[in-house]
C-alpha cells in the first residue's frame, strides 16, 4: 500500500494561454517516489512544464513530505512566516496522526514516533529536507545557526539569517545580510552537534522550528545555567 497522494489539476499555461493538466502532490512519501523527492529537495516540486511552450509554470500550493525512513512529517504551508503559527497548524494535526498510524500499520511496526515540522518559506523547507537527509536533529542545528548569527553580530557582521547547507562532503553555515547576500561561511561542526544534543537532556519539541524557536529556547537555557 502506498501513502502518496496527488491530485489532477488544469493548468491556462500564463505564456502561451493554452490548457494542460498537471500533478499536484498532497502528500509525497520520499521513499515511493524517488524522483518528485529529489525535485522537492531543489525547491522544484511545484514547478511545472508547459507541455505546448516549454514554459515552466509555478503553482504555488501546500503539500506534505513524508520520510518513513527519517520518520518525519514534514509541510509546507506557502505564507508570511507571520501567518505561520500554533492556530494555523492545528487543522492539520489530526491528518498527520492519522497518516503516520497508517504508515506503522502497513509496515506492520510501531516504531519511533514521527517528528512534524512546519514551514512557511520554500528556503526553510529545502534547509529542513537537507538536515533530514543528513540525520541531524534540526533543532540542534537551529541553535548551533542562533549562536552563529549572535557571533557574528556581536563581530559587527550586518547578518539577517544564515543558513544550513552541504557542499559535496562539507557542511557549512552560511551568513547572509537583509538582501540575501552572502557575508561568509563557517564549517559546520558535526561533533559540536553531537555534543550539544547530548548535553541537553530535554531538549524541548516543537512543530514551527525556525530561528525565533532557537532564540526563545536559547534564552531558557541560558537561564537555567545560571
Ligand atoms: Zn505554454
């Protein structure tokens, strides 16, 4: 039994005017479909092609990414990262639980329970599928990416966000100004992640975990150290 779902769209391509009809994905499981994962990882999953132009046409609509390997749940709802809060993600909770009751009852094993994440931003979606795919624990990346952004603040760098990437076997957080333009690098530390998961015994969960997660969990932890 197979967990991906999708639906059949006409498409009034915007170039040519002509019609097509086009998949649009409610729930993409990874494992099933390996060639729409890898077109989500590049942020191209709701992108398609004219079949009359060539033209490549954006539909712009939420879908829900699911790794049965990863054990993760994973949405993106496209809005201001405003709009993206506890409210607005509880309709979707009961879907999730439902699908990830599904997904243990076919593979005939309850394991682990899944992680859900919720993204707003296509930038932070593709950031989420690459942390994923490299087994780390996102939230330990966010505040790893927290402490970054404060560093280099602190040093007088005008940072606006950084960001997670992988480079071939190198991992790197990436430091960028208010107009997305790069201020520099650092080499992601593996170990360091290692170590700081380990020493946070209760890390605390959550579904929207963006850098104002880190910030506000960063703060707790600094004041139970002291
Ligand atoms: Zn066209």
């Amino acid at each position: 039994m197979t967990h991906s779902r999708f639906t059949t769209a006409t498409v009034t391509c915007p170039q040519c005017g002509k019609t097509f009809e086009a998949r649009r994905w409610r729930t993409l499981v990874v494992e099933e479909n390996h060639e729409a994962a890898a077109a989500a990882s590049e942020g191209n999953l709701t992108t398609v092609k004219c079949p009359h132009c060539s033209a490549e046409v954006e539909l712009e609509y939420p879908f829900v990414l699911v790794s049965t390997v990863r054990r993760a749940i994973l949405h993106y709802l496209p809005s201001s990262a405003d709009e993206l809060n506890e409210k607005t993600i509880r309709p979707y909770l009961e879907d999730d639980l439902h699908l990830a009751d599904a997904i243990a009852d076919s593979s005939g094993v309850r394991g682990e329970p899944f992680t859900l994440r919720f993204t707003a931003q296509m930038s932070d979606f593709i950031e989420k599928l690459m942390i994923l795919a490299d087994g780390l624990d996102d939230r330990v990346v966010e505040l790893m990416k927290h402490v970054a952004r404060e560093h280099g603040r602190a040093a007088g760098m005008p940072i606006d966000h950084v960001r997670y990437y992988r480079e071939g076997e190198r991992q790197l957080v990436l430091a960028y100004d208010d107009k997305t333009e790069l201020l520099g690098a650092q080499d992601f530390d593996r170990a360091m992640h290692d170590r700081v998961k380990a020493s946070i015994s209760n890390l605390p969960e959550g579904m929207i975990v963006d850098g104002k997660w880190a910030a506000e969990v960063f703060a707790g932890l600094t004041a139970e150290a002291h």
